[in-house]
C-alpha cells in the first residue's frame, strides 16, 4: 500500500511538473527583432514617417520585437527627453504594426580615449560612468515608459559591455556588475 501511494504521488508530481498547463504568455516561437536607432529615437532623424517606415519593415518581416537604444553619457542622471518622446511614439503606435515587445537598452557614450591603443592605459571605469547617475538614469528610464501598456518591455543594463569603447577594461567589469545590480 504505501509503494502504490509513494508510486501515484510520482505520478501526479511528474504530471505537474511535466504535464500542467502551460502559462498564458509563454510562447516557444523564436522571437525576431529589429533596431533602427536613426529611424525611430535618434532626435536628428527620427520623424513620424520615419518610425512608419520602420514598424511597415517590421510588419512585413513578422517582426513582434523592436530593440530601442537609450543614449548615457555616462553622468547624465536622466534619458534625453527627445529621445524619450521618440520612443514614447514609437511604442505607442508599435502594436498597430504587429510589434509586441520591446527591448530598452542604455547605450554608453564614450570616447575612443577610454581605451587607447597600444599599451597606453586609459581611465578607470569609475572616472567614466558615475553609478549614482546611472541609478537615477535607469529609474527615470522605467518611470517615464512605465505607462505604455500595449507593449511589453523588457530592460538591460547596458548595450555591449564587451566592446572597448563603452566600457573601459581598467575596473570595467566591477562597473558591469555594479550596473546590473542597479538596473
């Protein structure tokens, strides 16, 4: 008797674990993306039939997922509130064209000198990005997209930490790990 009861209680764990419903949002279809920063945030360039001409592409190509980079400088505590309004537009009419997901990306504004050629050494990463600015600046991110219901957001603490001109290599990865335990 208790082998039959200890064999159906595996039995119903398996078909929990293995067999219960899946979740409403989960979906195993590979995701498409599509970024063009120029057409759709960038403040000199984007326009509204910019962003129309962007979200048709995505339409035709079965794209459900846009990738918006965020410009930081590094020390500035708050997104550029252009470039926030571009985006704003952008997400808003986003799903009109099928595009369901978006993927929020701060984008580190550097100068080539944060990591000089040769064996010169450039700066420490703290000289170069100040992590209570960032900290504001991811807050004020999220707060100020916080409203756009229709498409689902989805956040990274920053664009290509491996590449030498966003984040300099002297102290580089302390900063990455500081930054995602802000974002």
């Amino acid at each position: 008797m208790a082998s039959s009861l200890r064999s159906l209680a595996t039995g119903l764990l398996c078909v929990a674990l293995l067999g219960g419903p899946a979740a409403p949002d989960a979906d195993a279809r590979p995701l498409k993306g599509l970024q063009d920063h120029r057409r759709t945030v960038s403040p000199a360039s984007a326009t509204a039939a910019s962003r129309t001409t962007f979200l048709r592409a995505a339409q035709r190509s079965g794209v459900r997922f846009t990738r918006v980079l965020v410009r930081f400088d590094g020390r500035q505590a708050a997104p550029n509130a252009a470039e926030i309004a571009n985006i704003r537009a952008l997400l808003h009419v986003a799903p009109r064209f099928g595009v369901t997901d978006a993927h929020i990306v701060p984008v580190l504004i550097s100068r080539e000198s944060s990591n000089p050629p040769g064996r010169l050494l450039g700066p420490r990463a703290r000289q170069t990005l100040d992590t209570r600015a960032y900290g504001s600046f991811i807050t004020a991110l999220a707060t100020q997209l916080r409203d756009l219901v229709a498409v689902r957001k989805h956040y990274t603490a920053v664009n290509e930490p491996n590449w030498y001109r966003f984040i300099p290599r002297r102290g580089g990865p302390e900063l990455y790990r500081s930054m995602h335990q802000i974002a």
